[in-house]
C-alpha cells in the first residue's frame, strides 16, 4: 500500500515538473507590463487624456475666425422675382446664390482666455490621472506577486511538514511491526499525516487562489498558464528611516494623485471665471461676399452707353423752345448673359461690426455661474479627499511595516527556538525519553513558527516597498 502512494507521488511529481517546465517564466516586471497593457481602466484614462487634448485644440480653435462659404440654388415655377433686375418674371428660372462670410470675435469677456487656461490645467490633471491609474495597477499587481511567493512558501513548508509525517509514519510502522511500539501509536500518525495532507491541500488552494487573483490582476484568462520567477529576497534591514509625516510630505511632490487634484481646482477656477464672462458684451467683426445669378437674366446681355439727350417736352408749346433730359443708353454687349458674368456683376461685399449686450436670458448665466462656483468646491473638497486618503494609506503602510517588522524579530527567535526544541524532542523520541506527543507537538511548534517568519517577513518587505513607492522610487525584486 504505501509502495503504491510512493509510486503515485513519483508519477505525479514527475508530471508536475515537466509541466512546470513547459510554462512560461515570469518576473515581476514582466507581470506589471502585461497588466498595463491589459487594464482597460488604463486604456480608459489613455482616451481621457486625449479627450482633453482635443478640448484643448478646440479652446485654442476659438481665439481664430471663422470663414464658410455657402451655397444654395433652386428652381422656380410661375410668377417669380428676379433679384438681379428686380421685374417680375413668369416662367421657369433657376437661381444659384454662393456667399462667403466670416466672423472674428473681438471680445467676449475673456471667456476664450479662461477656457483655454480651463483646458491646459485639465490636460495636465488627465497626464497625472493617468500616471495613478499606472500606479494603481502596480501596487495591485505588487501586492499579488507577493502574495504568491508567500503562499508558495507556505505551501512548501507544509509539503515539507507532510513528508516528515510520512516518514515518521513509516519508522512507527516498521517498530509497531518489531513489537517496540503498540498499534495506537501508528493510528495515531496516521492521523497526523491525515490532518497534514488537509492542511497541504488547504495551503494549495490558498496558493492557487493567489495566482488566480494575479493573473485576474493582470486581466489575462485564468487558463494562462505561466510560472512566477521567484526572486532571491534578501531581509532588509528592519528600520524606516522616515516618519509616516515625512514620506507623506515627500509623497505630496512625488505622486501624481494630489497635484491632479490641485490642477483641478485650478481648472475649476478658470471654468468660474469663463462663466462670468457671460455677463459682458460681445463684440464681433464681420465680413459677407454674396452674389447671385438668375436664368431670367440669360438673354442678351447689356452695358450703359454714353448719355444721349432727349426731348421730353417743349416750354409753353412752342416747338422752338424744347425741354431735354440725359438718358443713359443701354447697349447690347453680348448675345447671351452668362453664369460666370452675372455672379461677378453681381458681387455684393459688407464689412461690419456686431455688439451683443445680455440683459435677459432666462438667468442662464446666473446659473451657470453658480454651477460653476459649486464645482469650484466640489474641486477643493476633492483635494483635501485625495490628501486625507493619502496620508492614511502611508499610515497603514507603516504602522504595517513597524509591526511586521516587530513580528519578524519575534519569529525568529521563535523558529531558532523551536528547532532547537524539536531536535531535541525528535533525539529524545528516538531514545524512548520522549512520547509520541510530545514529538508531535513540538513538530507543530516548528511548523507554525516558520509560516509565522514567511509571513511576517513578506508583509514588511511588502509595506516597505510601498512605503518606498510612495516616496517616488521603483518597487523591484
């Protein structure tokens, strides 16, 4: 029978290796680059920076004018009039009316100016969101790298406490078959080994629940199958060299999430002084080309002549004495008014100036004043938000790394301890001086100890990196 479990462990085992192999290595860098590229919260605020980008364009569009040429033409049936000769015309005409206007807005009330200032503080806020977003992820996928080593260890040191219960069943099996031990005693590791193989599967489910959540980080399909690097983490000295105050002051000029907040509260004042700007008047200089053509114009075609005198009537009758008046001829030029000439002909330009003063409007602008004035707060509001946020995270951070730092000296001297007692009781149960329980205790002792180390240990070199992070370095392993 337990030939049989040692040739099942083998196979397995040896099937789990090649399929170790078979998998792709990964580090921690080439974890945290896959999660970027994957995490659509990134990608979302990738498209909000060029969202402000482009408000930024069309802000800066509105400081230029505007120039659009325009075009109409119809058909007309029946009694109509021609705006070129201004008579009355019946019949079917056609008319095309191009034009060409543009405007230029003088002022406004600055409104542009502020906005334009609005949109550059808003583009800064969108690189900075962006650049959280980026940390976010890395913390997350950090965090869940470590998380993985440490269950990993976890899971080695109770495949390692399942084996030494194994052997330990099989010396009490050969000594309960050489008549030294009585039978409880290998019942009893039997159930020892029993409770260990439970806690090898808990600690794998524990482990495998951790590469799920990284692989979950990295928005990548659990059937990804992949391998951690597990890198050689020295224990780092065990002091913070700065208060939670100073890495928070630090933290303040190194981390983009305050100094978006504040841009926003910029941006926010800006928006407040645009809305204002809708209070004054608005002056905007405008220019018009316009000319027409009608087809009741397409026959001959006709200039103004040289004036020529003609009687108009004779004073008191006497045909001797007539009554003249200048007439200005019309003379045929061409047998056929064209398109093109009658559009030049026709050719109406205006230059202008447009004033336009808000006394009424339904309190729109009032409104939008104080809307944008509640934003304004709401921004400030934000801030104080995102410092208070801040300053807790680097709290709990260290307070973390403190008492994991005290926890690790702790274990320590807990595991030097308990090998100490377990070699000792092991030496002991060997000899007979020891009994079955007191072996297994102690071998408890061990096994709790060094997953108490491994945990401990994690945490503070996971808080400390994060304590780092927070100061502007790069987290590494």
């Amino acid at each position: 029978m337990n030939m049989k479990k040692l040739v099942l462990s083998i196979v397995v085992f040896g099937f789990g290796l090649s399929f170790a192999f078979a998998q792709q290595q990964m580090t921690l860098q080439e974890c945290v680059k896959v999660a970027l590229d994957n995490n659509l919260t990134v990608k979302r605020s990738v498209y909000n920076v060029e969202t402000n980008r482009v408000n930024l364009l069309n802000a800066e569009g509105n400081f230029l004018p505007t120039l659009n040429l325009n075009g109409s033409g119809s058909q007309n049936y029946g009694r109509n009039l021609n705006p070129v000769t201004y008579q009355y015309f019946q019949g079917v005409t056609r008319t095309v009316n191009p034009s060409l206007t543009g405007n230029l807005l003088l002022f406004n009330g600055l409104r542009n100016q502020h906005t334009y200032r609005q949109n550059v503080k808003g583009l800064s806020a969108a690189d900075l969101d962006l650049e959280k977003a980026k940390n976010d992820v890395i913390i997350t996928v950090v965090t869940n790298y470590t998380n993985v080593i440490l269950n990993k260890e976890l899971y080695e040191n109770a495949k390692f406490q399942l084996n030494s219960s194994q052997q330990q069943l099989e010396r009490i099996i050969k000594q309960v078959e050489a008549g030294a031990l009585p039978k409880s005693n290998e019942l009893t590791q039997e159930a020892t080994v029993a409770t260990n193989e439970t806690n090898l599967i808990t600690q794998e489910n524990v482990y495998n629940l951790s590469v799920l959540t990284l692989k979950q980080s990295m928005q990548v399909p659990a059937s990804t199958q992949f391998e951690i690097v597990v890198p050689d983490i020295a224990m780092e000295d065990l002091t913070i060299n700065q208060t939670p105050e100073e890495i928070y002051a630090i933290s303040t000029q190194t981390l983009p999430q305050v100094k978006s907040a504040l841009l926003k509260v910029d941006a926010a004042q800006y928006a407040v002084r645009a809305a204002r700007a809708a209070y004054y008047p608005r002056l905007s200089f405008t220019y018009a080309t316009i000319s027409n053509y009608n087809s009741a114009s397409d026959g001959p075609r006709y200039a103004v002549g040289p004036p020529t005198q003609q009687t108009i009537g004779y004073v008191g009758g006497d045909l001797t004495k007539p009554v003249t008046a200048l007439y200005q001829s019309q003379v045929q030029v061409a047998d056929s008014y064209h398109v093109k000439d009658q559009l030049q002909d026709n050719l109406y330009k205006n230059l202008g100036l447009s004033l336009s003063i808000p006394i009424l409007n339904g309190l729109q602008n009032r409104t939008g004043v104080q809307q944008a004035v509640i934003n304004r707060e709401l921004a400030a509001i934000t801030v104080k938000e995102t410092e208070n946020t801040l300053r807790q995270s680097i709290e709990t951070a260290y307070n973390n790394a403190y008492a994991a730092a005290k926890t690790y000296t702790a274990a320590v001297k807990q595991v030097k301890a308990n090998e100490e007692a377990f070699r000792m009781t092991q030496q002991r149960h060997e000899n007979g001086a020891a009994t079955y329980i007191e072996y297994q205790v102690a071998s408890n002792d061990l096994f709790s100890a060094k997953s108490s180390l491994a945990r401990a240990k994690y945490n503070f070199i996971l808080t400390k990196k994060i304590l780092e992070f927070y100061q502007g370095k790069t987290i590494e392993y």
